[in-house]
C-alpha cells in the first residue's frame, strides 16, 4: 500500500535537511525495512518549503510499531529542529495525504 504525506520545513533549513538525509542511519533504514517500509521518496517544493513524501508499507499494523522503534524516535527529535512544529509545541506539522490518481 502507497501512503504519502506533507511536512513544513522551517524556513532557512534545505540544505541541513538535504545534508541530514545525504548521511541517513544505517539503523534506521534498517528499522524502516523492519518496519515494512519500502520505496519511500521525500521531494521538496523549495518555494514554499513543503516536503511531500511517499512510501509503501506492507501493513498498517506492521507500520506503527516504527513509533515505538528507539532508533526512529531518536531520528524524529534529530529532525526536529527543521521541521515546523504545532502551535502546543507538539510534533511536527504534518498531514496524510489522500490518493486521488495513480498509473503504474
């Protein structure tokens, strides 16, 4: 199953964000692996500093083990400092987004 989804990136943080995945953790694509995650692509529109990601995932369930992974939890707070944040100071704004159209 495809899934997707939108982030906002604070503004001035592109390139440490490029940089950041140019060197990802070996553990963690190893627990996105385990996690039943494949084939996931992140693109920037760096006018409005929004991430659009895509991935596939075996299962649902499968996949929300990943938020209890250590390694995982570690990356999101390294990553925090880019992303923009909710107004409680709660994780990054974020949105799942809705298939409309897909053509393999």
């Amino acid at each position: 199953m495809r899934t997707a989804f939108q982030i906002k990136l604070r503004p001035g943080c592109a390139e440490e964000y490029r940089r950041r995945h140019a060197a990802i953790w070996p553990e963690l694509l190893r627990s996105l692996r385990g996690a039943g995650v494949s084939d996931y692509t992140i693109w920037l529109d760096s006018e409005s500093g929004t991430l659009f990601a895509q991935r596939r995932i075996e299962s649902p369930e499968q996949f929300k083990c990943l938020r209890e992974d250590p390694v995982f939890q570690r990356w999101q707070e390294f990553m925090e400092d880019l992303l923009e944040q909710n107004p409680d100071g709660s994780g990054a704004l974020s949105c799942a987004l809705q298939e409309v159209f897909h053509m393999d």
